[in-house]
C-alpha cells in the first residue's frame, strides 16, 4: 500500500473528510450549545378557564432541559400533562427561544369519590375543586367503571326527567347494583343490570306510577326499592307502600 500512491491519495482524501465531518459536528454542537438559544419564553394558550397560566409555566420551567434545539419536546409535553386540569398539551419551537404550548382541559362533569372529579368524557383526574363554580353531581363506582358510571348518568337524567328531578348522586357498588340520588331528595335503588333493558323498565315502572304514588302518599318520597320484576316500595313520611306487592324482588 505504502508504495501504491493511488492508495495513499485515496487514504488521505478519506481522512481528510473525517476530519472535516468531525470539525463540523463539533462546531455544530458548540453553536446549538450557545446561550443564545437558551429558552426564554414560553408561550401557553388554548382551553385554560380552570388552568392557572403563571402557576403551570413555573411547575414546568425547572424540568424543561436543554435549549430552543435539544430540548425534548415529548418530554416537556408530559411535564404540561401532569399538571392539574391539563388533559393534553402539544409543545413546538418558535424561533428563536420560545415554547408554544396549547393546553386542552378537562371538562369537569362530577365529582368522584372522595378526592377525584370525573369529565365529561369519564375521564378520572384529580384538581383543586375549590375552583369549581356551583355544585357537581358526586359519582362512585368500582376502578375501571368510570365512563359506565357517566354513561348511565345520562341515561338516568333522561329516563327519569318525568319526576320533575334530576340525579345528584349516582353510585355504582363493589356488586356492581345501582343507586341513584335525585335532587328532589329520593333516594332509588335500582339494584343489578339482569339485561339491556333492566335500568329502563324499572325507570319506567316508577315515573308511569309516580303522578299516582305523589297524589295518594305526597311528594316527600325519600326511597323507591325499584328492585321488584313488576313493582316498587318506597319509603314516605315513615310508611311503607309495595306497589302490585310482587315479592320476587330481585
């Protein structure tokens, strides 16, 4: 090889582009790395009515590493989505030193247990609910049954309109039977779902006789046992009344 000058041209053109392709990536890393791409704003807007801007901007700037070139754009987007009421966030770069973050939020629809509100969706997050405006219904219900849980609310707000009422309460047992809350104050059992339509009929057995149960007992209804296959007992003013006395309760 040594002797062969056409090999020792060719060597030496070949380290001579490493050389240049090693300046170049070295001087590329020295100018992304310069302080005057440091990030310096970032921009937050979209759904922000529950969302305290200057408190998530300052919840996030410490953990957003990097510069306007390194930083890690997935990672600041979890960083956005783990803070109160963000339910998504897309981060880019605004040249030459912004952060454009749009928020989405979650739209409260409940609460949920203890400490938890669901959305509108039957997504569970967690969030101050001192930054709620009036009273939300409270739901519950086993992990994972969350969206059943909502979409039975709306079922029930529907199904159960007639009675002048709406749900307040809605909780779903460990047994997986149902009890609704109503803001008149009656309390329903609903008990287990035996098929598609169990919820239904047991709704419409009660608002089909409830214009007669209110007229002959009064209004003050405080329980309604639905659980029965063709009637219901309530609960009125300290009496008792088992409509059609079926004994088949379910």
């Amino acid at each position: 090889m040594w002797n062969n000058v056409r090999q020792l041209n060719l060597a030496a053109s070949a380290l001579h582009a490493l050389l240049l392709l090693v300046l170049l990536v070295a001087g590329v890393y020295w100018l992304i790395h310069r302080p005057n791409f440091a990030l310096r704003e970032i921009r937050i807007d979209g759904d922000t009515e529950h969302i305290n801007v200057p408190v998530v901007r300052a919840g996030v700037n410490g953990r957003l590493g990097g510069n306007y070139f390194t930083v890690d754009l997935d990672s600041a987007r979890q960083a956005f989505e783990q803070m109160p009421w963000v339910r998504h966030a897309s981060v880019r770069r605004v040249w030459p030193d912004t952060l454009a973050v749009t928020l989405d939020e979650y739209t409260p629809l409940g609460t949920w247990g203890s400490d938890q509100l669901v959305s509108v969706d039957g997504e569970l997050f967690t969030a101050n609910q001192g930054e709620l405006e009036g009273e939300l219904p409270a739901f519950d219900g086993p992990v994972g049954s969350a969206k059943e849980v909502v979409r039975r609310y709306r079922d029930f707000t529907k199904w159960l309109a007639p009675l002048g009422a709406t749900p307040e309460e809605v909780t779903l047992s460990p047994r997986y039977a149902w009890t609704v809350k109503l803001s008149n104050g009656t309390q329903l059992e609903f008990g287990r779902e035996r098929n598609a339509q169990t919820l239904f009929d047991r709704s419409q057995r009660l608002t089909a006789a409830w214009s007669a149960v209110t007229q002959r007992w009064g209004k003050d209804i405080e329980y309604a046992d639905l659980r029965y296959p063709n009637g219901f007992a309530i609960h009125a003013a300290g009496m008792r009344f088992i409509s059609e006395a079926d004994k088949g309760k379910k």
